[in-house]
C-alpha cells in the first residue's frame, strides 16, 4: 500500500495531520449477509487502537503548541497544485489537505478515519461505505459533504497524475448515499487492500474547484482543510505553513500532542551541498542527512561540538528503498539481460563504501530490504507454489540459486567483475576492438549516457563511469536541474539514471504502478524502467490478491526474486538508520515510532532550549 502522491508529504518530515474518534467495530445485518463498521481497517489481523484511544503511543498528548520550524526545500517550485503532472508543485502543497482515513506508523497496515467518521464492509471486501464526520470542514467553514468526496475520485482518476488512475483502477464508482455517506464499489473481492487504499484518497474542495481549471499549474494559495494552509510564498524560493488555530480535526485524539508548530517555512536551495551549508550556518532547523560522508566528517563543527546542533541515528524496521542505477528497458541497448548483468559485475562496492563512504553503508539486494517481505535464500514450498506455473516464463535462476551481488577485494582492482563483465557482454554479442566495447552486428561502439538530478549523486556515478571504461563502454554523465530531471524522467527521457523505489509494509496496488505492463506506457508513471512482462503482471496480481498476511509474504519474495533476477538495476546502497540533525530547539517523545520514528510532526519547541539557543550566539 501508499503510492507516492508528489507534494503531499511534507518533505521526508512526516509532518502528516492525522486523527479521528470512532465507534468500535461492530457487524451490522444485511441483505446478503453481514458486514463490519469500524472506526479503523487493517488489512490483515486486527487494528492496535480502540476507538476511546487517547493518543498515539509515539505522541506526548501535552506538548505545548507554537513557535517554528525551518526546513529546506531542493530546486525550485513553479505550482501549488500536487495533484497534476504538470509543473513542479512545491513541498507541502499537499499537506493542506485531509484524507478519509490516515496510517499510523507503528503498525505495518493500518488506518484510521480521518475524515471519515466511520467505514463499514462486507466479509469480502467488495465495497466500503465511508460515513463523514459532521464536524469536517474546509477552511472556509463549510463543511466536507459527500459530493466532495465523490469529486475528489473522478477528478483525479480522470485528470491528475496517471498514478491515481493506475492505483485506483480496481475502484470502479463512487457513489454519494447522503451528505455524509459515500460507497465505493470495488471491481471484485480479490484485493483485500482496496478499502484502505480508497481511505488514502485526498479530499478536494468541490465549490473551490468549480470556477478553475484542475489541470492546469497554479499559485494560487488552495483551499483545504488540515492542520496548515498556506499563508505565504515567494515563487521558488520559499512556501509558509501556518496552523489553523480552529482546524476541526484539533482535539481528535490521532492529533493530540501533533501538530505543533505555529508556522513551518520551507527555504528552497538549488543543491544538496548549498543546502548543507545553509543548515550549518543556522537557516533551517532540521536535516535528514543522506549522505555518509557528510554524516561521517561534514558536521565537524562548533555548533556540534557545543551541542548546539544535535545528531541521531534512529533504529527503525520499515522497508528500504532500492535505491539504484537504473537502466530503462525501452533502449535497445539493455533488453538483453547479460548486458544489464554485466555492470551490476563491475560494481567494486566494498572498495566504494571503504573509500569514500566510510564504511557506513550497507549494499541493497531487495526490492523489500531491511523486510520480512525481502527473498531469502532459495524459494520455500509456499514460494514454489507461486513460481512454478510461472517456469520457463522467468529466469531459470530463480528456481535454483540465492540471488546474491558480487563481492570485491576492496582493493580498488576489480579484475574478476571486469571478466566476468566482458564475457556477458561477449555472449550478448558486443566484442572489444581498439580499445572499445563494439557491437558485432553494427560496429557501433557501446555508449550511453547517465542521467543526475543532484550534483551529489556524482560521488558514486564518476567511479562507475571509471569502471565501465575499463573494459571499453562509454558512460556520459549529465547533471541537470530538479524541473529539468522530473520532465525528462515523466517522458522517459534516458537511458540510465539513479532512481529510487520505495515500498511499505503492506504492498498492493502500487506494485502495478512500478513494475505493471500498462503503467510502461503511460508516460509520467512510476514504471521508470518500462518493465513489460506477463509473467511478471501475473506475480503481481498474486500479491495485491493475497489473503492473509503470510501468502502476502510469500508471494511478495517471489515477485522480489523474479525482479531482482531479471538485473533490471544495478543496486546500490543505504544506511539501516535514519540520520537527522537538528537545531537543539525542540522536544521531541520519549517514545518513537518503529517504521517512522523520525517523524517531526510529533516534535515542539521547548522554550528553555529555544532561549538557550539565542543565547549562544548562534544564527537562529
């Protein structure tokens, strides 16, 4: 489940309004049997919150509202509409929004009304009614009805970004029953997900929308209804959040202690390394730290060493993305899977990580690391029975051998990838002449260029390029901006670039939107690579189709082995913590949530901190 909306999240904060109380679940007579209400959905096992729940675990229910939190945004921004292809919306646009229904995170697959006052199902799941709350309402003070609501899932299944309509295409109708109730109708009762996935549907303003024109890009400051609106901006350079002092969602217990800046302003850099130093320097507040060398050497500075600024590394247990090099399947030059092999062969990740990461990183090899859902030696019984049908259909290797990465000396020498290398290259018919990789049938050299949205990214790019000349391929690397990289990457525009898939816990219907056959035709989808395979849309289908959680594991590290077997990536690297730095200005739970425990939607400003910190001198 949760597909990546663009500009609903408030950067990688978590700064999420969320909450709602309920009635507990109970099971309701109809015709044709009974169904369930409930004040939240798992979609496997039960939910960890009663609805008379006070808080969430991970929330300090007394932490004192005001002040404000500086954060950083990249590139540059030219719309507020998150909804749409069009244009570059900036960070947070999306927050001004509420949801039918919200995901805590401290259970892997489960939500809770938000807007919604409650959602009632059939045993199999083929529709869910949402009931309203009756205190919902925009900023304005009217209030959400369901014509809102039924608005909010044609316009963006028929206008905005191709992802919606690909999530949604199980969704066939929604349905206004009265001015609070809503019923979605699923195309069958095979995707047990379907009543949370609809519960992510960000809820638009109809009367708003009325006089506008949806697809189009635009700065003018919407209307919503969550914890913030908008209260300011300067075009690409900087967007103000403030609270809305009377929010209706206020005192709903998912949102007590959360939500408490008065204002969040996002200050836009044009590159990670700008943005660092601007953080040094005292101009925001908060950091995610990406980079190991950064987080190695870069903060050896006063303000650390004085405690001024604050550092973590934070266990957590949610997936990691596969964070890669990733080669687009619509080029010639990669279908062959040998080829695509041949430079995951020339990787020297023991040498890259020793050198220039300092030892920090851990080398990916799932599409589900750091999960239960992630392929684990060869395939169990339970996996086999998914697979087999499949034989012949997917790489042999599947069936028979650990997918494992190679791994290097670190000595900087990689002469047996470099082999290992050219023979792939050989069989896929390329041979070495004069120096370089050339193709046997037309002479043409092999040559291809790398595509960068961030300078920052070169750190491991220009050691690749340096390995692929060793044996006679030539890499270009092109370092563009943020608007120029999103437009090219919409139109598949490349040949190979970084790229970066994320997964949660729970995964559904976004799989589709990754790796599915028709989302490789849809231009601006999240199918960057262009994977196009039956038998892979089949795995697919198993996973969104499962019935309990253990077949959705099972048939999820069958998919990842059929995935990782096809060498669609050359994967990368990640750190198993989350490294953030912070201004020593706040107070944050003792408690922290175990998938995103770095969420700052959870902090507040601790005033004897806050004056301590004015106090040192230090630009703030």
């Amino acid at each position: 489940m949760a597909i990546k909306r663009r500009g609903i999240l408030l950067g990688g904060a978590g700064l999420l309004s969320s909450g709602w109380i309920g009635a507990p679940a109970v099971a309701r007579a109809q015709a044709g049997g009974t169904t369930i209400v409930s004040h939240g959905f798992a979609t496997h096992g039960d939910v960890k919150y009663p609805a008379d729940a006070k808080n969430l675990d991970y929330a300090n229910p007394d932490a004192p509202k005001g002040g404000s939190i500086r954060l950083a945004g990249r590139g540059t921004f030219d719309s507020l509409n998150p909804f749409i292809l069009k244009g570059t919306p900036a960070t947070g646009a999306g927050a001004v929004y509420e949801t039918l229904m919200a995901r805590t995170n401290d259970e892997a697959a489960t939500s809770y009304g938000l807007i919604a006052e409650s959602i009632e199902y059939p045993h199999d799941r083929s529709w869910a009614i949402f009931k309203l709350r009756p205190a919902a309402r925009w900023h304005d003070g009217k209030p959400i009805t369901a014509d809102d609501v039924v608005f909010s899932f044609e316009t963006l299944k028929a206008k905005g970004a191709p992802q919606y309509a690909a999530y949604w295409q199980d969704v066939v109708k929604a349905e206004r029953l009265d001015d609070r109730g809503v019923k979605f109708a699923f195309r069958d009762g095979t995707n047990n997900e379907l009543p949370a996935i609809i519960g992510e549907l960000p809820v638009l303003p109809k009367h708003w929308w009325a006089s506008r024109d949806f697809e189009k890009t635009s700065l003018e400051i919407p209307l919503g209804s969550g914890a913030y609106r908008i209260d300011g901006f300067e075009a690409g350079r900087s967007v103000t959040l403030k609270r809305v002092d009377d929010h209706w969602g206020r005192d709903l217990w998912l949102n007590r202690g959360r939500n408490n800046f008065d204002t969040i302003r996002y200050d836009y850099y044009r590159d990670e390394t700008v943005a660092f130093e601007a953080f040094k320097a005292g101009e925001y507040d908060y950091r995610e730290e990406y980079t190991s060398r950064n987080w190695a050497v870069g903060y050896d500075i006063p303000a650390v060493k004085s405690g001024a600024i604050q550092r973590a590394s934070l266990k957590h247990e949610s997936t990691l993305p596969m964070q890669c090099l990733a080669f687009n399947l619509r080029r010639d030059l990669f279908k062959d899977r040998r080829v695509r092999e041949a430079f995951v062969q020339l990787v020297d990740f023991e040498w890259f990580n020793k050198t220039l990461s300092y030892g920090l990183l851990t080398r990916i090899n799932s599409y589900f690391f750091n999960s239960e859902l992630a392929a684990r030696g060869l395939p169990s019984n339970e996996e086999l029975e998914v697979l087999e049908p499949l034989r012949g259909k997917i790489p042999d290797e599947v069936f028979t051998q650990e997918f494992k990465l190679p791994v290097t000396d670190g000595s900087g020498n990689n002469r047996e990838g470099a082999r290992r290398a050219i023979a792939l290259l050989k069989e896929a018919g390329w041979e070495v002449k004069n120096g370089k990789m050339t193709s046997k049938a037309t002479g043409q050299p092999f040559s291809f260029e790398l595509l960068l949205g961030e300078p920052r990214l070169e750190r491991f790019a220009l050691p690749f390029k340096q390995w692929c000349e060793r044996v006679g391929v030539d890499v270009r690397l092109r370092t563009v901006d943020p608007a120029q990289y999103q437009k090219r990457m919409e139109d598949f525009d490349y040949d190979m670039t970084v790229d970066l898939f994320a997964q949660s816990l729970s995964p559904g219907n976004e799989q589709r939107e990754y790796w599915g056959s028709e989302a490789a035709k849809t231009k601006g989808s999240r199918n960057t690579l262009g994977i196009a395979d039956p038998a892979i849309d089949k795995l697919i289908e198993l996973v969104i189709a499962a019935p309990d959680r253990k077949s959705l594991i099972m048939r999820t590290r069958a998919l990842d082995r059929v995935l990782l077997w096809h060498q669609f990536v050359v994967p990368q690297y990640y750190s198993t913590e989350f490294w953030i730095a912070y201004w020593n200005k706040f107070g944050r739970p003792e408690k922290l949530a175990k998938y995103q425990p770095r969420g700052i939607s959870d902090w507040w400003i601790d005033k004897d901190k806050e004056k301590a910190l004015s106090g040192s001198g230090y630009k703030q």
